[in-house]
C-alpha cells in the first residue's frame, strides 16, 4: 500500500474534523473532540448547542433538610445553625431546560465543545462569588460548583462559543452565567410560610406553597419521603430567556418539569401537604 496516500487520507481527515469543530461546535459530543478531563461529562451525556433551549429552571434546595441526611458532607459541616443557610432555601443551579423531550433529553448538558478549556470555574471567578456562595450557596464552595457549571452553565450562554480563546473571555461567561443565579437567588427568598413551617413543626399544604410562587404550573416541589412523611427539599422556579441566554420574567414551568418525577414529585405522588425540616432535625 502506498503510504503517502494514508498520509494524505490522514491529513484530509483532520482538515475535515477541524472545520467541523470550528463551524458546528455543539454540547453534544464529536467523536473527535478533546478528551474529557471531568468525570461529569461523557460522550454519552453530551447533548445539545448553547443557547438553544426554551427555559431556565432555577432549583432552590432546602439546606437543612439536605444536611439533616447528609451531616458529613463538607457544605453541611460548614454550616452552623444561626446562620443564613441553615434557615433558608440555598442555590442547587440554574439549568437549560426544554419544553418538549429532544430525543430523550430533557435539557442540554456537557458542552463538549473544546471541554479541555472551558471546563473548570476560573479561580478570580471563585473569589468574585466566595462570598455570595458562603450565603445563598454554600454548597458551591465545594466540588458542587464545578459540576453545576460542567452538566449546566457550559450549555447556558452562547457566548462560551468564543470562551474557549482565553481565560479573560472564559471568566467573563462564568462571571455572568453565576451573577444572573445570585439575582434570582435574591430576587425570590425564602417564603414566611416555609420559615414559620420550619419552626413550629407543621406541616405547610402544598397548594399554599404553590400559591406564594405564582400557581401549580408557577413551581415543582421535591420532596423526601421519611418515615412516612414527605420533607419539602426543593423548590423549582422557571424563567424566559434572551437571546443572549439570560433569564428573563417567571414564566410558567413545562412539563418536563411538572410531570417530571424529580422536579415535581410533592405533586406526582399526590401529596398535600409537606413538612419543612430543621436543620440536623432528627425524624420521627
């Protein structure tokens, strides 16, 4: 065999690749991109183009629930009771969502499009948030902040097309996609009626949570199962978006939000009413 012509296909081949990568990045995976250097994207996990979704959900944890079942983890030993976390719904992330199933997938994930250099939270974009994060997402300040943006930031702005040329321009996607999560974060707190069901130990109906957010197609409610009672865990917000892939105005969430078993099961197992749990509350 001729091995300059294999020299020739070879270098045709990588022309072509590199002219695909250059003029149809996508979140969804090449077989030729980079390697991953992150456990939380694979080739079967990357799916869809930045920028190209219907919605954001903003999924809003409640913090002592979560460290109430995981009291070791790092976020929950950072937090003591007196403070902001402890009584109040923390950052879980602000995700891409659809409004109808693309072939199976609800949302996109895992930009995959030159992941070797968008894929880690530039550290002056740590230290710009640190201090917002220790309030309204003490979960970022462990590894939690570099999946969010890894599964959801990376697929959320267009801009992350050019990000990957520089570590400045890099810095400034993360800077915006993070500082419209902390706008929302304060645009929308805690409601009395989840802080007053968290104290006395009543339980709060889910119709009057659903109410306080706009509406049963407004909100999902997750909910923890224990011993019988179900422990609201997280609540789930959606928004419009610009052109830019910025959140814009509340609007109402779609079904694959509301019929989802994860975002929205308070509701899909048909539960009335739910429990608000203190934090390292021991259940009965």
């Amino acid at each position: 065999m001729d091995h300059r012509w294999l020299e020739y296909s070879a270098q045709a081949l990588w022309i072509t690749t590199a002219v695909l990568v250059l003029f149809f990045p996508s979140c969804s995976a090449f077989d030729t991109k980079m390697s991953f250097d992150s456990k939380d994207a694979s080739d079967s996990s990357a799916f869809g183009d930045p920028g190209k979704f219907d919605s954001y959900v903003l999924a809003m944890s409640w913090t002592p629930e979560f460290c109430t079942r995981q009291p070791t983890t790092q976020e929950c030993q950072l937090i003591k009771p007196s403070e902001f976390a402890a009584q109040n719904f923390g950052l879980h992330g602000l995700w891409p969502q659809y409004n109808q199933s693309h072939q199976g997938h609800d949302w996109p994930q895992d930009n995959s499009t030159y992941w070797n250099a968008i894929s880690t939270v530039q550290e002056n974009v740590k230290q710009e948030f640190h201090q917002l994060w220790s309030k309204y997402a003490p979960a970022y300040l462990t590894d939690l902040v570099e999946h969010e943006w890894q599964r959801h930031g990376s697929c959320a702005l267009p801009a992350i097309l050019q990000a990957w040329q520089s570590k400045a321009a890099l810095s400034e996607v993360q800077s915006s996609y993070f500082a419209d999560q902390m706008t929302l974060m304060k645009a929308y707190p805690t409601p009395s009626i989840v802080t007053q069901a968290m104290k006395t130990g009543q339980p709060v109906a889910v119709s009057e949570l659903q109410a306080h957010y706009g509406g049963s197609q407004f909100v999902g409610l997750q909910c923890d199962i224990v011993n019988g009672k179900p422990y609201l865990s997280q609540v789930e917000l959606c928004f419009g978006k610009t052109v830019n892939g910025h959140p814009t105005a509340q609007v109402a969430c779609p079904s694959t939000v509301l019929e989802d078993d994860y975002d929205n099961n308070c509701v899909t197992t048909h539960q009335t009413q739910v429990y608000v749990a203190q934090l390292y509350q021991i259940f009965h």
